[in-house]
C-alpha cells in the first residue's frame, strides 16, 4: 500500500488543556463511503451528483456507483471501495468507455437533472475517474500515469462519529496537451499584434506559476476560460484581454485586504470559471504579488 494516513487529528479540550487523538477507520461496508460522498457530492469533489448505482445496459452489465458532472462540464465516475482493490481503476475505466459510448444518454440524464444549458455544456474532452478507497498501492499510482484519462485517486478516513478525511493519493489529467497548440498560435500572431503577444507571455507566466504549485495539477480548457484543478479547480484563468488577464481564485474575499485595481470580490457576480476572488494581472510583477493567493487556493482545494 502507499502507506497510512501522515496527519493525524486530536481533539482538543481547552478546559484541562489536555488533547486525545481521534483514532482513523475505515468504513463498516463500502456504500457507507458511497452514500456519504453523493449527499455532499458538491461539497467534497465540486461535482454534482447525477445518478446513484446507474446501470450500463446489457453490452457492460454493470452498474456505475455515481455519475456526476464538475465544475468545468466534464462527466464524471466516481467508483468506491472500503479498503484496498486492485480492480477499481480497470473497473472505472471501463465504464469510462461505456460512458464514451453514450453520450446523448448522458446528455439526456445531465438535462433531466440540471436542466437543458448544462446539458449543451458537457466538455467531452475531459471526462474523468474518481476512485475513492480506503488506501491504493504503488502499483495503482503508477498506473493511472500509464493511462491518457484524467484519473484521481482519492484515500478517505473516517474519525470519530462526525468527521470525514480525504486525501488525493495521485492525479492525472488526460488533457494537459490540449493548450499547445493555442500556444502555437499565439506565437505565430506575436508578430503582428505586440501588446497580445505581451499578454500572451503574460499568461504563460501564469500558467507555470500555478501549474509549479504542486504535484497533481490539472489543467482543464474551455473557450471562456482554463481551469486549474486539484480535484476540485482553485483558479480559472481567462482568455487575455488588452491590457489585463483576470484569474479567479477559490479564496474568501473577506479574509484578502482587497486592493483596488489588483483584487475584487465577485461574489455573487456573474463571470466565467469558478471563485469569488479576482485577481487582475497586468505585469510580471502583479503575477509575483498574486503568488500568496494562489497558494491559498490551491491549498483550500
């Protein structure tokens, strides 16, 4: 196995200042990790739930433990199981290509449920795995680097009688090539267009500062914006504008000294991507001072 849990989680009793350790487990069967994770679904993993053990018709005979869709449109599996299987990535993966295969019945499923303009917004370019168990081993890690699927590998702990620990094991996104070729393009337009040419090297800054933050970060492209993701997206960058590029960020505006100009609260504001925090960037140094507030998010996610 890749090896217990590092963190370890006390309670605290202020009055006689003492501390307990609150002992990790795992669950008594697996769909108690199923059922917990669909009625919190958005909170845990920013996916809404679609369907709950959604059969896949003679051809598969099988049953997908649940069927979601992210933040970003992309569809989404998420498979269980209590302690250590070394079946659950081939099994994942194999409804993936189910999943592959029916598209207009996903699409229908997305429209019952979440309404006709989620459905015309499903990304088919990035569907994804969510494996979530009590532990994988090194052999689990390695194989989801060998596949070209976004694949997550998710180790959860259950403490005490009310808490809830998730832990991503290993990430990998089937999609990351997607961006070179806009790339390209921009390079190619650099010549006759200066200042986009200087915003578009604006935003590479951008991309290998949030990309460099940690290990399993997944970039995740679509028209309005690219996302930036740790399981759940804690930044959304979006296409350059004349003068600025705009990255929204999963982090409270109310804990940021908002700076005008440079931060704002979006909150309840419409605009595309996810978070209620943005950021304007206009010059390598603006990127250096947003440094702090991408780190935050990338750990809130």
């Amino acid at each position: 196995m890749t090896g217990e849990v590092g963190s370890k989680l006390f309670r605290t009793d202020a009055t006689k200042s003492g501390v307990t350790e609150v002992t990790p487990r795992l669950a008594e069967v697996e769909a108690d990790v199923q059922s917990l994770v669909e009625a919190h679904m958005e909170t845990l993993l920013g996916v809404r739930f679609l369907a709950s053990e959604y059969g896949t018709g003679p051809v598969y005979a099988g049953r997908i433990d649940s069927l979601g869709l992210d933040e970003n449109g992309s569809p989404v599996i998420v498979e269980y199981k209590r302690g250590v299987d070394a079946g659950v990535i081939n099994q994942g993966l194999f409804y993936l290509a189910w999943l592959m295969d029916h598209r207009a019945e996903f699409e229908h499923l997305v429209r019952d449920r979440l309404g006709v303009t989620a459905a015309s917004q499903v990304l088919w370019s990035g569907p994804r795995l969510i494996c979530i168990a009590g532990d994988f081993t090194r052999y689990d890690v390695h194989a989801v680097r060998e596949h070209r699927r976004s694949i997550d590998l998710v180790r959860y702990r259950l403490f005490g009688s009310d808490l809830l620990g998730l832990e991503t094991v290993a990430s990998v996104s089937g999609g990351m090539q997607v961006a070179r070729p806009a790339r390209r393009q921009a390079v190619a337009r650099a010549a006759t267009d200066v200042q986009g040419a200087s915003m578009k090297e604006l935003a590479g800054a951008v991309d290998e500062a949030l990309l460099g933050l940690g290990d399993g970060v997944n970039r995740v492209e679509r028209k309005q914006y690219r996302a930036y993701q740790r399981l759940r997206n804690f930044a959304c960058l979006c296409p350059p504008q004349r003068t600025k590029l705009l990255v929204y960020l999963k982090v409270a505006p109310k804990d940021v000294d908002l700076v005008p100009g440079f931060t704002r609260d979006v909150s309840g504001l419409g605009h595309h991507g996810t978070g209620d925090l943005e950021v304007q960037l206009r010059t390598p140094k603006d990127v250096e001072r947003a440094q702090d507030l991408f780190r935050a998010s990338y750990a809130a996610a």
